[in-house]
C-alpha cells in the first residue's frame, strides 16, 4: 500500500521534474539521489506549513512541533511518523538531528512573524537554518569530510539562499515578506521595511546588487573548494551552483527595479552547464 509519505515524493519529483534540482539529482546513485529526494520532501513539507497562510500562526507552530517531535522518536529509534521516510538516509549516511531542527527553526521564524527588513544578525541566522544546514545534510550524502563539507554548505547553502532571496522579492512582498536586510535597504536610501513599498522603489535595485556581491563572494569560495577536488561526489553540488549562478548573472544584467520579470534559463544553457560540469567531474 502507498504510504502517505511515499506519494508525497512522487508528488514532489513531478513538481521538481525538469528543474536544476531535479535534474542535479538524476546524475547521482541511487541510493545518494534516494537521500536528496529525501531531504527535499522534508523541507518542502515544513515550508508548507511555513508558507500557509490558510491557518493561524498557532497552528502553524504547533505542526512543526509535531515535526520535531518526530524527529525526537526517529532518532531514538521508535516509530516516527511523518518523518518516518528519512530513517533509511539518517541511518545510511549519519545525518545529524540537529540540522532537520536547523531547519525547522528557520520555518518558525517565519511563522513566528512576517520578517521585514531583519538586521544583519537575524538575516544571518535565518540563512544558517534555512540554507546552509541543508548544505550540511546534503553534504554527507555527498561523501565528503567533515571540515571541507561544512564549508561547502556554508559558501554555497548562503549562496544559493541570496539568489532565492533576489529571485523571488515579488513572490515573497505578496506573502507579507521582505527578506533583503535593513542595512542594505537603508544604505540604499530607504527607510521602510513594508513589503510593497520597497518593492515598487527604483532604489531597491542599490540594495539588490549590494546583496548580489555578496552572493557573488560565496560562490566563488564555493567554487575554489570545489576546485580543490575535496573527496566526494560533487558533480550535484558544482551543477546546483553553476545553475543558480547563471540566473544571478541574467538578474545582474537585468537589474531589480520594477517591473521585474522572473529570472530563468533554458533547458538548451541547463544542457550545457550539464555537460560542461560533467566534464570538471
């Protein structure tokens, strides 16, 4: 009989199919790309239930207790119910509890309140739950060691998270959401965290390209270690940051003042970081 959780991932591999993440995936084993599909479900689901805006933040906080509550039994080895599909990658590649609950706090964040403009610090460690401790998870299925896995996801988890950040402001201001960090915003000339207000000012493109060169920053030390051939298989990962690189760069030459359009690449340029990544393997 199909699980609840099984059909989940089939669900989410028909969302994701045709993307980068799908099909950075595709070229891994099995059992490495059984893991990352994984993962994915797990954060797509308690990012649902972030995203939610059908149901009270109470309620919102309450199932992602129950989501570390789960957590709780998996790892102490009793029946784990919803989370019950990651016993075979926790146990298969030592996937720390602490970075699911990274996670997890990144979402009560945001369910906690609309965040709006965060200081440096918040916006920091909102990047940390969010982006860099899944950079950890998928960092052991990728093989490698502790030092130079925990800087990959660190460089690379913060640098894909800012070009998410710069991608989607429209998505995110009609949610109530403005991600870009006040210090930004302010060196930029504008005072007001509301969403649309910063949205619909010409000055945001200033503190756009001023979080762009960050993003820039990270992925460029994420390219040098990855250069270094560390061990492990890091074709995904070189794939994930080339992807998210080239729409930067379109973001880049396009600029963020409004009207904005979605920034996307083909399928023909996905092809050829395919095969020019392949080629660095």
């Amino acid at each position: 009989m199909k699980t609840a959780a099984s059909s989940d991932i089939g669900n989410d591999r028909a969302r994701v199919s045709g993307s980068s993440f799908y099909t950075a995936m595709r070229l891994m084993p099995k059992v490495e790309r059984e893991a990352m599909f994984a993962i994915y479900l797990f954060c797509r689901l308690v990012d649902d239930i972030a995203d939610d805006g059908t149901r009270p933040r109470p309620a919102r906080a309450a199932a992602l207790a129950e989501w570390r509550s789960d957590l709780d039994a998996l790892y102490a080895g009793q029946p784990a119910g919803q989370a019950e599909f990651l016993r075979d990658p926790v146990r298969a590649f030592g996937l720390k509890q602490a970075d699911f609950i990274d996670v997890i706090d990144g979402m009560d964040m945001d369910v906690a309140a609309d965040i709006r403009g965060p200081d440096a610090a918040t916006f920091g460690r909102y990047c940390d739950r969010v982006a860099v401790a899944v950079g950890r998870l998928s960092t052991r299925v990728f093989g490698m060691q502790e030092a130079p896995g925990a800087e990959l996801a660190h460089h690379l988890g913060r640098a894909l998270q800012l070009t998410n950040i710069l991608r989607d402001l429209d998505e995110d201001a009609a949610m109530g959401r403005l991600y870009l960090p006040r210090e930004l915003l302010v060196g930029a000339g504008i005072e007001s965290t509301e969403p649309d207000a910063v949205i619909g000012d010409g000055r945001v493109d200033a503190a756009c390209r001023a979080l762009a060169t960050q993003a820039l920053d990270h992925f460029a030390a994420a390219d040098c270690l990855m250069r270094s051939r560390p061990q492990g298989n890091l074709l995904a990962p070189r794939l994930m940051g080339a992807v998210y690189r080239a729409v930067l760069d379109r973001m880049l030459a396009a600029g963020w003042k409004p009207p904005r359009r979605r920034a996307r690449i083909g399928k023909l340029h996905l092809l050829y970081l395919v095969m020019r990544c392949s080629v660095l393997r």
